[in-house]
C-alpha cells in the first residue's frame, strides 16, 4: 500500500502516525502542550496555528482523517507535485486554523468576560444570571441546585466561584483543538473541484456518488451541525468548513494567475 502512495502524502501518514504512537508509548501530553487554544489563553502561542494539525485525540479521530489522505491525496500530489501539493496542505491546515482560531475567540469571549467579572464581584444573581447566559458550557441541572442553595446561604458563594473558576480553565486557559482535518477537508475539497464527477462508492450506504455530490453534502452536514450543535458534540465542525474555503480561494488563485504560482 506505502509503495503506491506519493512521497508527501506518505509522510504525512508517517509523521501523524508517528506522533500518536510517540505520544501513547511515552506517555507525553503533546495535546495539552501543541495543541490550538484560544488566543487570549495564558497558554496560546502562535506556532499552535502549525503543531495542532499534527496532532489527534485518539486512534478513530487519526483513522479518519489518514483514511481520507490515504484515497484522495496522491491523484493530487499526481497532477500538482509534491511541492504544490505540500503547500496546499499546510496553508488548508493553517489558515483553517486561524479561521476557526478567530471564531472561537469571539464566541468564547463572553463567557471570558462574564466569569472573570463574577469572580471579582459574586453573588446569588450574578451567579444565575452566569449560568443562564452560558448554558451550553454548564451542567444546567447541578447548576440550578447551586443557585438555590447560594441564594439560602452566602457559604456557598466560595464552591460558585470555584464553579466558575473550573468552567473558566476548561473552556477558555486549557481548551485545545487538535486534528488534521482543516487541511483533509481541504483535500476533499480539491479533489471534488479537479474531479468532479468521479464516482466513489460509500461504505454506508453502499451506493456510488459522484464527488462533487459527496462534498456538497458532506459540507452541507457541517453546517449544519456547526449551527446545530448536540449536547456533548466536541467536533471543530468550522475548522473543517474553514479548510474548504481555504481550498476553494487557492484553487482560484492558482487557476488565475498566468505563471506557475505556488
């Protein structure tokens, strides 16, 4: 299988594979240390834009994602050249970084702002009026048993603080994103534009579709989800959106300009 594969798609199997197996075997958190975390972090540094896409959760999420490197990069790498074709890869990977990076930083600063202004000046209402506009980062059910017992007694205001202390670390200091599939959606992207009307046949279900089809509703699903998000759903459904759009406006670029652009 490793003989058939281009020489940069081959090594981008071999580093990605390579580091999950280092980070298992030796027990190294390389997540917490190179993973992407919100810019405003304590822990954010701007050479996260490059590692976090090096990095996995977990043997499924690295499948997946080496999987689709495995079938669509090396008619790329073909047509456009290992040079080309790594480019392509890290700026998909990168600037899907940076895309979801700055999303994330504006829907996360609210709950930024809100918990450190309550953890100056707590009380009863300022702590209901937390959780209320930060339901989806709360345990809406405990939460609620906490503002009954703080509003009954100011000895709890200590475990509220605390409680939003823990969310405040969580969500916004030790967050990170990690995962390659800015630059696979990218992948997917270009091979549905240089190909779009090759037939692929799907595991589930077992039909045949055409490329352009699969990307379109593969795209149409994360939108969706992104908008829709499920209790408990941690997938950076932007950043793979993020990685099309890079796709598409290097593609144009490169269609456009007359001389060898890469």
């Amino acid at each position: 299988m490793f003989r058939r594969l281009t020489p940069v798609a081959k090594n981008i199997l071999i580093i990605n594979i390579a580091i999950l197996l280092l980070a298992s075997v030796l027990r190294l958190p390389l997540n917490d240390w190179f993973g992407l975390r919100v810019i405003y972090s304590s822990e954010f540094a701007p050479y996260q834009f490059l590692t976090y896409m090096w990095l996995h959760g977990g043997m499924w999420h690295l499948v997946g994602n080496m999987i689709a490197v495995l079938v669509f990069a090396p008619m790329l790498e073909t047509v456009w050249g290992s040079k080309r074709f790594l480019i392509f890869y890290l700026v998909c990977g990168i600037g899907a970084g940076i895309l979801y990076g700055a999303a994330d930083a504006i829907e996360k600063l609210p709950l930024k702002n809100a918990a450190e202004a309550y953890m100056q000046d707590p009380s009863p209402e300022a702590f209901e009026s937390f959780v209320i506009n930060n339901k989806g980062y709360i345990n809406v059910a405990r939460a609620g048993e906490l503002i009954d017992l703080y509003y009954e007694s100011a000895a709890y205001e200590s475990q509220t603080v605390a409680a939003v202390r823990s969310i405040y670390q969580g969500v916004v200091t030790n967050g990170t994103m990690v995962g390659a599939s800015g630059a696979v959606f990218g992948i997917l992207f270009a091979f549905a534009f240089l190909f779009p009307n090759t037939e692929l046949f799907l595991l589930f279900p077992p039909i045949p579709i055409k490329a352009k089809y699969l990307v379109f509703f593969y795209a149409m699903y994360e939108l969706y989800a992104e908008f829709n998000r499920m209790p408990g759903d941690n997938v950076a459904h932007l950043a793979h959106l993020s990685g099309m759009l890079i796709a598409f406006i290097l593609l144009k670029l490169w269609k456009n300009n007359t001389r060898r652009f890469y």
